[in-house]
C-alpha cells in the first residue's frame, strides 16, 4: 500500500508492505501551504507518479490534509476512540484517472472544564505505537513538538488528550523576546536543561519562571550560550508537571525531540521510552488500512 | 525640584513643588536607546533647558537610566528595602556647568528558590504610592505592564517582588504565533477578557489554555475580534494565581492596563484601588530627593 504523512510544510509517503515495514519513501517540501489553487492530487502524482503506477492499492493519507485548507475535510472523530472507528470515518477524495484516495479524520475531545481539543496526524502515530509495542491498556502517550499532546489510552481506546503550545511558545520567545537578545549559539548544555526542568518544579508560575531566565542571564548564573536549552527544559517541565500522571510514558517523535523529552519525564521521576515518529506513523497507516478493508469486505 | 523618570523608549520630565504636585511636564521619544555616544547630558539639556536654568536643586531621575545601559550604573538596592535606604543610594552623574544629577537605584531580590529578580523605575512608583496613600503597613502592590512586577510591602519596607513576563508574552503570541492569525481587531470584549480570567482557574496548565484560545476560536466559542481580550484575560489571571496573596491590592499603572488588572483582580475574589503611575512616579521623586536632602543636611 501507499501511505502519505500529508502536513503543513512537508509531504512523506512510503511504500509499506503487509506487515507495517517500509519499502521506499520520498519527502517533498509540498506541505497544504504549498500547494495552490487545490492542486493536490497534481502535486502528489508529482511525488510518486511511479509508484501510482505499479499500485492499485487506495492511497491513505493522514494529517493537515484533512484539515479544512486540506484536500477535502475530514471531521473530527470524537473521543473516545478506537481504531477502528477512525478507520470507518475515512473520507475519499476526488481523484481522476479511476484512482482511489482516502483522508484519516484526526480526533476531538473536550477537556474537563469544557474547552475543545483537536488533533490531526498524531492519531495515525498513536495507533501504530500501539499496534507496533503491543500495548494497548493503562498508556501514556507523548507527542512533543511545536503543539504537544499529551494522550491518555485505556484498553485501545483513546480515552482523551490536551495539547500544549509549548514548542511554538519556545520559537517565539527566542525569536522575538528580551529572552533571545541574550541567547548565544552552542551545544546542547543538557546541565542547563536539567536546571530548567527543575525549575518548573518551583513555586512562581510559568510567566515568573520565564523573566528568571533573563535575570539569571543578567547575574551570570546561566551562560548565554546555556539559556535556549534552560528555557527549552523549563517549558517542558511546566508541559509535563500541567499533564500530570504517573507511571511510563511513551514518547512518539523526532529522535532528538523524542529523546528531550524523554530525559525530562525521567528528571520528573517517570518512566520513558521513545519510539520513532517515522516507526509509528508507518505502522499506524498500515493498521488503519488493514482496518477499512476489513470493514468494507 | 526636576524630576526624570528616564526609561528605555521615553523620557518624562516634571517641575514638582514641595508637597509632590506637578508644575509642568515634558516628554520626548528620547528613551535611553534613543541616545547615542553617552550624550545623556546633552539630551535632557535639549528638552528641559528652560527649566534647568530656573532651578538650581540637584536633578533626580529613576528608570533604565541607571542600568549599565545608561548614563551611569547605579547598583541595585537588596531586599528588604525602605525609601530612605533608596535615597542614600543615589549615584551622582557626571555633568558640566555646575549642574548636579543623581540617579535612583533599582531593587534586586531573589525569590523563595533562590533565582534573582530585578526592578527599575517601580521602586519609585511604589514608594510615592505609599506616600500618597498614607499605607505603609501590609500592602500589596502590583505593577502591570511588559513585565509585571507584584510587590509585598510590609510596615513600609519592600519585603520582596516577583516579576511576570505576562505583557511580553501577550505581545508575542498575538504578534508572531498562530493565535495572532485568527485575531481580528474590535473594540474591547470584557465578557471575553473575563471568561480568559476564568479559564486561568482550571486545570490543564498556560500552556494548555493557549492552545485552547486557538480551538475556541475555530470551534466558534470565541469570536476573532474577541480572542486578543481572551488572552489578555488569560494570561493575566494566570499572573494573578501565581502571585499569590489575599486581600487589596493596590493597582499602579498607566489608566486603562491598570483598570483591566484591577477588574481581574475582582473576579479573582481581590478587592483592588487603581493608582495613576505618573502621580505616583512624582509623589516617589519628590520623596527620595527630600530623603536625600535631609540625610545631607
């Protein structure tokens, strides 16, 4: 089958064969945002003409795509959910040529006091990570980046989550505040991480926390080329200490990412493993496939 | 006397009487990242040189103006501070023509784990707050603005501050993050900003409720026009929480910030009083400088 991890900025299909391994991928720089005038299925066959050529097979795709600046849109399925129900809500596409394409909705949930939550792409990630580790009751899930979410599985089903703006709030803070005007360039300083996540362990609040890092800065306490690293800790650790919970955690992301915050949750006293976002959004198209062919046969 | 309240944009300058009232006032873009080359002197000469020519009394200024920035440095005073302490911590200028200048340190502090904080300018506010309002006893004072300062004032002494990067933060998500984009402008939505205050009450954590602005707004909770005072609202009832505290609180800011902390003040239980911070910058230079004047003599 073709698979394709459709976002904003990127586009990454894969050929996956039956098991949920990899056969070939291609990455392209034609995220939604890059395509005009709703050329979609031109800038796909773009892509992979070839592969469209030697595969009958739908094309699945999951993320953005299915947003409404998308393809088409595919709504939300509500928590909780399990796999298979995302796998009945697939919506098709219009395509020509006889070919057939389908779009994974994402998931909604609202949280305790009410407030909407959504997420697109990192469903498809969840379900494989399962599915891959064989795990499907009592798990935590992290999906870290520029909005992190944090899930909540029961028995195979996901039960809920919240996303936390955490990687965008560090991206604007070094590019555009009084914190960047004082960061230096140079390696990752995980000593300065570390202090960061302690930090947020703290009384004083996030928005009290963040003017320390200037002043710390200012007194010499933290080195200019150590604070993006000690803000980066501090704003994982207020995101792990506000999603709570005990117990592992599995954290499904980019190696460096996945790895960052995994070495947080263990400073915060949890259990953490990683597994590759790659792995997981692979594994994750093959289930949900594998799924909607059943259900349609 | 003349009184300078010399920041890092602007330049504000008073001719105060005896009792703290104002003569005359200017102000000039002429902030302390106006002036190049260290011409200080130079700079407050072209907008005040009537002035100085009529007045013989030393000149007091407070703000940036005493930061290693500025026209001298003029070290922080430690917590616990008293306003007489401040007044013989003034540091002298070097200026020509028989003229005398004298800067007002900041306060330094560090907060309970030990992380340092730093003030410059509200010192000055909060001393001529107390002054004017005759309470010098149990007092908590908040200073909004770019980075927010709230002050515990106890029998006259400042016993320690936090400061909270609440404006800043505010300016950067609506200028530069994906809350920005579905802000649309209008006039200003107190139900928004009030259910923004409520929200920072519930569980979930900043960094989740940001993320939420975002839902709401898409899931049409939250109009466009109303999602800037929803933040506004957030970000500083989350201010307001971290702070701490019971009882009054005394409001000192520019109008209309002032009057949107003390309307949040109220919804979180807190009864508030507003205080202009340009009478309170002069009730604070008329008292360091006759402090100052009566510990010479």
């Amino acid at each position: 089958m073709i698979g394709v991890d459709w976002g904003t900025t990127q586009l990454r299909a894969y050929r996956i064969d039956s098991s949920g391994g990899v056969l070939a991928s291609r990455s392209a720089p034609k995220g939604i945002m890059a395509v005009e005038g709703g050329a979609f299925a031109h800038t796909l066959e773009a892509v992979i003409a070839d592969w469209l050529d030697q595969e009958p097979a739908p094309i699945l795709m999951s993320g953005m795509i299915g947003s409404r600046q998308g393809w088409v849109e595919a709504p939300y399925v509500p928590c909780p959910a399990r796999a298979d129900q995302v796998a009945q809500a697939l919506v098709e596409v219009a395509w020509g040529n006889g070919r057939r394409g389908f779009i994974c909705p994402g998931l909604a949930c609202r949280d305790r006091d009410g407030v909407p939550d959504v997420m697109r792409g990192e469903e498809v990630q969840m379900f494989g990570a399962l599915d891959a580790l064989a795990e499907a009751a009592g798990s935590a899930i992290c999906h870290p980046g520029t909005h992190s979410k944090h899930v909540t599985v029961e028995d195979g089903t996901v039960a809920g989550f919240r996303t936390y703006m955490t990687g965008e709030v560090f991206a604007v803070l070094r590019d555009h505040s009084i914190l960047g005007r004082t960061m230096a360039a140079g390696p990752a300083d995980w000593q300065a991480f570390d202090r960061g996540v302690e930090r947020a362990s703290n009384s004083g609040g996030l928005l009290h926390h963040l003017f320390g890092a200037r002043t710390r800065v200012l007194m010499d306490e933290i080195a200019p080329a150590a604070e993006a690293d000690y803000l980066s800790g501090m704003l994982i650790g207020h995101e792990i200490h506000a999603a709570g919970g005990s117990g592992a955690v599995l954290v499904v992301g980019a190696q460096a990412l996945a790895e960052r915050y995994a070495r947080a949750f263990r400073l915060c006293g949890r259990e953490a493993r990683v597994l590759d976002d790659e792995t997981a959004t692979v594994k994750g198209l093959r289930l949900i496939h594998d799924l909607a062919q059943k259900a349609a046969s």
